[in-house]
C-alpha cells in the first residue's frame, strides 16, 4: 500500500519531486542500460492497462542483479514519508561517519504518534568522489542503517 493517495490531499508538488528523485536514484543504482529496459519492459507490459508500484518493481528487478536490494531501496522511498537528512562527519582524513534523519521542515506542527514501517530510516546510494592532484577515485556504497562508517580511498583533509 502506497503511502500517498489522491484523497488524502497530499498529493503534489512534493510528491513528484520525490517521485522524480527517487526515479533517479533508481537509474543511478541499476546503470543507465539496466534503468531504461527495466522502464521499456514496464511501458510496454501495462501501456494499455492500469500499472501498480509491484508492478514497476517486477519490471524494474527482471533487469537488476541485486533484485532483493532493490525492492528494500524502493520500499523504504515509497511505501514511506518524507526523505533522510544525512549528515558527514569527517572522522580522520581517510575515515566519516554518515548519520541518517528524517527530514522534517520546521514550521512549528507537532508530529504525534507518527510511525513508519522502516523505522525513518531509508536505503541512501552515495557516492564518494575524492580528487587529488595524482588520480580521482568513486566509491558507492548503500546506506541501510541509521548510521555508518567508512574508509575513503583516499584522503579526505584536502576536500575540506
């Protein structure tokens, strides 16, 4: 079951901004070749019907090799409100520390008895991109867990 519906008079400006990130996250993850059979798969299939979000998952896994990963990746997007906040703290000059929030804009609401089924905490992809004056390195990783740690390839005290 899809957190937004249409009756709920949330449905927005937000939620296609969300939609279009997560999109393109989704493409990020899979690879550019990967994304757009899965989507070519996913239009075709339901271009004359009514399409539900297990159905672009299905689609959209046929073409992934980590389809298990996937779906938790989505899920915790979709079947969740609002987006994580990651914060990065430099722990050494090879070594952060990411620690994942729910963003919530302040504007004074008190939020009551408002739970999640992940517990407000999302699979982020990130990816690092060092650069120095001898070669540039990426490393991605996929941030499950409220907070995480990790080495950087290589130092980071020249990015700050």
């Amino acid at each position: 079951k899809a957190v937004v519906s249409t009756q709920s008079g949330h449905y927005g400006r937000v939620t296609y901004k969300k939609g279009a990130t997560v999109l393109a996250m989704l493409r990020d993850v899979m690879g550019e070749d990967n994304f757009k059979s899965g989507m070519t798969d996913f239009l075709n299939t339901y271009k004359y019907s009514t399409a539900r979000y297990d159905d672009l998952l299905t689609s959209m896994t046929k073409f992934s090799h980590q389809g298990a990963e996937l779906r938790l990746f989505m899920n915790s997007y979709i079947l969740q409100k609002n987006y994580p906040l990651i914060k990065v703290e430099v722990l050494n000059d090879r070594k952060i520390r990411l620690v994942q929030s729910r963003y919530v804009r302040e504007s004074g609401m008190v939020i009551k008895n408002d739970t999640s089924p992940f517990n407000y905490t999302w699979h982020v992809p990130i990816t690092f991109k060092t650069d120095s004056m001898k070669y540039s390195t990426d490393k991605s990783i996929m941030m499950s867990k409220k907070e995480k740690s990790t080495d950087c390839d290589s130092a980071l005290i020249p990015l700050l």
